[in-house]
C-alpha cells in the first residue's frame, strides 16, 4: 500500500469522506502519527532492511586537522561501521570513539592514532576520522588513490508518508526528476531508496501509473532524482504530464501495512473524529498489539501489550 491508498482506506472505513469534517494534510498527520508507532514497533522485524552501505570519495591533501570530516547522508539514523582506506584495495575498520573523548585521538596512549588502527567519531552531521586522509602521500604511508577513500555503513531513517502534486522534469534528463508540493521535507536524502507510486487524475479518478524508487533527494529544492527515463515515463504517462501525483510507500514490509490503517483509525477516535462506540482507543489499541504479536510470532519475536500503555 502507497500513502494514497492507506490515505483512502483509513477514509473508507471511517466515514470521513468529506474534505469539510478533515482535510487531507490532517489525515496524513493521524496516519504518519500511526505509522510512527507501527514502524518503531516492529523495528526489530524489518531493521535489516534499512541498513546502507555508501563509498565516499574525499580529496584531503589541502586539510590541516588531524582527521577528515565525513558529512552523513541525510537519510542517516544510526551509524553502524566506518571504513578508512589504507592502501588500495585495503579498507581498516574504524574504532568508534565518544565524542566527549575526541580530544585523546592521538593524544592519549589508549587512543593511538595511525593508518592501520584508524578512529571515528560520530558528531552528528558529520564524521571525524582519524588520521586524516592524504591522496598525495606517499605510497605506503597512508592510501594511494583518492577512488572509495572512506565506506560508512548505516540504518536509515524512516519517515513520513507524503501524498501530493507534484511538477515532473522532463525530455532533458537520463532521469526524470520530480518536485514535491508542500509536504515535502528539506532534509537530503530523506527518501532516497523509498518507492514512490506516481498518479495521474483523470477526470477526477485517481489511477496509479507506476512506482518508481527514489535515486537521489535534494531537501533545498525539494527534488527527487527518480529511477526512471524519460522513455519509460512516456510510456506509463502518453503525453507526457508535467503535472503528477505522488505518494510514497512505507519502507516497513507489506505485510504490516494495514497495521498502520487499524492504528491511524484509533489515532482518529482518540481525537474524537470516529464515534468511541464504534472504536475504543482502550480496547482496540490492545487488539492491535495482540494481533501484531501473532504476526511477529513468525519471528520468534513476542511484544507484551501491558508495556504499552493506551490512552483515552
């Protein structure tokens, strides 16, 4: 299920088809809030999903620090391991160092700073590593290419499901290109490897043409590099829109999509937008946890309900 559809079902089911009792951006702010817990809930189940791997290419032979700053994708929750290059091809593992202990890198004799036990330290939208990097030096001191220099591996980040109209570029690029509306976010990267299932409307009846994945995001123009050629874009769209509908698909599997449907609908009884006689935040949030609990039972993973508390 993409956004529109989960956006639809949780509709459907709750009798709020008029845009005059809740709009859309309100919907979706009850879905996303649904699919928070959701996502978080069964984190454990899909965490393998989420993990990346990226080589970066950093030329530092200018630098004067004793470490060489690696900026973190955007999409970036949580780093796993860093890799320094050595000597082409060798990469060494970097000793993950406390930020509050920076200062000992090289300072310190428990903290030994050199090619072969390289450091790393994580300072939020960057990483330092230890020492810095040198293309320039000499063979066998330190790497001998500037290609791949450092490898970082991480878990992304999920985030919001977005639904909206979009403005495709397109006859100019290898890649169609696509500017989100208003709920789009400017962080980079935010939805790069998420798919995306493009609309077009006609005549007032929304039909999904394809979904796509997202290559590359640029927060500050809130762009998306598609994964996806002009031709083909030709060919799910005649014509050639400029203007399409977007809607992003959860990165949890599709298996627990509907979890978010059922969650978002107590999200909404909570707010006193569904009548409690027909679904009792109380009740239905622990009839949820037990049924996710069957689901994840497949897992050999149990969740015990009375560590969640539901609230009125």
């Amino acid at each position: 299920m993409d956004a529109f559809e989960i956006l639809s079902t949780v509709r459907n089911m709750s009798g709020l088809h008029e845009s005059q009792k809740i709009g859309t951006p309100e919907v979706m702010r009850y879905i996303n809030k649904a699919m928070g817990f959701i996502s978080q809930y069964l984190l454990e189940t899909y965490k393998n999903d989420l993990i990346k791997t990226i080589d970066d290419t950093i030329d530092d032979s200018a630098g004067t620090e004793r470490f060489t700053y690696m900026n973190k994708p955007g999409d970036c929750q949580e780093v796993i391991s860093v890799l320094r290059a050595t000597e082409v091809p060798e990469l060494k593992v970097c000793t993950i160092v406390d930020i509050r202990d920076k200062i000992l890198v090289g300072q310190n004799v428990n903290y030994p700073m050199n090619r072969l036990y390289p450091y790393a330290v994580d300072e939020g939208p960057k990483i330092a590593v230890f020492p810095r990097l040198d293309p320039t030096a000499v063979a066998g001191q330190t790497q001998t290419s500037a290609a791949d220099n450092l490898r970082l591996s991480y878990w992304k980040r999920t985030t919001d499901l977005i639904f909206s109209k979009g403005v495709a570029t397109i006859g100019t690029l290898a890649n169609i290109t696509l500017q989100l509306g208003y709920d789009g976010k400017v962080r980079d990267d935010i939805y790069n490897d998420y798919d995306v299932a493009l609309y077009q409307d006609i005549a007032g009846q929304m039909t999904c043409g394809t979904i796509v994945k997202c290559n590359d995001y640029v927060g500050r123009t809130k762009t998306m590099t598609l994964d996806m050629s002009y031709a083909d874009y030709e060919n799910v769209f005649p014509g050639s829109p400029v203007n399409i509908w977007y809607a992003l698909v959860p990165i949890i599997p599709e298996a627990y999509h509907n979890f978010i449907v059922d969650a978002a609908l107590i999200e909404l009884a909570k707010a006193d937008y569904i009548s409690r006689d027909r679904i009792d935040p109380r009740v239905d949030y622990v009839d949820l946890l037990n049924r996710l609990n069957g689901v994840l039972s497949a897992f050999g993973k149990t969740v015990n309900p009375d560590n969640v508390r539901a609230t009125a």
